[in-house]
C-alpha cells in the first residue's frame, strides 16, 4: 500500500532509507488514477525492498515535486537514500512498471 507523502517526510523518511519509490501525481489527472492501484499492488509486493508513497504535487509534496523538476504526472522517481536513480513518467502498464522496479531495486 503506498504511503501518503508529505514534503517533510523527504527529509525524515526517504534521505533515510535505503530504496524508496515516489509516485507524484494529481488529483485531476487521469492516468495518476489508473496507475495508483497498480502502485498500491506492487508496493505490497516489493514490501521488504523499498518504501513506497504517493505524492500529490499540489498537495503534500508541492515542494519535492518542484525540486525534482516534475513536469508531466503521473512520474515514479527511485531514490536510494534521498539521491535520483531513475524516473518514469506516464501512465505504464503493470508489466512495464514491474521492469523498471526491478531494473532499480
């Protein structure tokens, strides 16, 4: 299940992890929709190897949405300790998000 995330858990939770993964979406937007299930799933999932949050960028995670430079939701950044290794942008298929999580983690 993802975690809400709020701007000021960058700083407490994912600079402190070791693999996090963020979905930063919107509430009008339509493939941030169809993707959070997807998310939700694969967060169970991967449970044991990452931690795993929603970030709406007009909401709780305005700021760390704008410092990672968000141009187009939905987009899932991995983080390893607080630091950018790779970012998806777009509404992706199960399958495809799978790939990339597990390219990353």
């Amino acid at each position: 299940m993802l975690i809400d995330f709020k701007d000021e858990d960058f700083e407490g939770k994912i600079k402190g992890e070791d693999i996090s993964v963020i979905q930063f979406s919107a509430a009008w937007c339509g493939p941030c929709k169809t993707l959070k299930p997807i998310m939700d799933k694969l967060a169970r999932e991967y449970k044991d190897k990452a931690g795993f949050y929603y970030a709406d960028i007009e909401d709780g995670g305005i700021n760390t949405g704008s410092a990672a430079g968000i141009r187009g939701v939905p987009t899932v950044i991995i983080y390893k300790k607080g630091i950018e290794v790779d970012r998806k942008v777009g509404g992706v298929p199960e399958s495809h998000m799978k790939e990339f999580l597990d390219k990353n983690i």
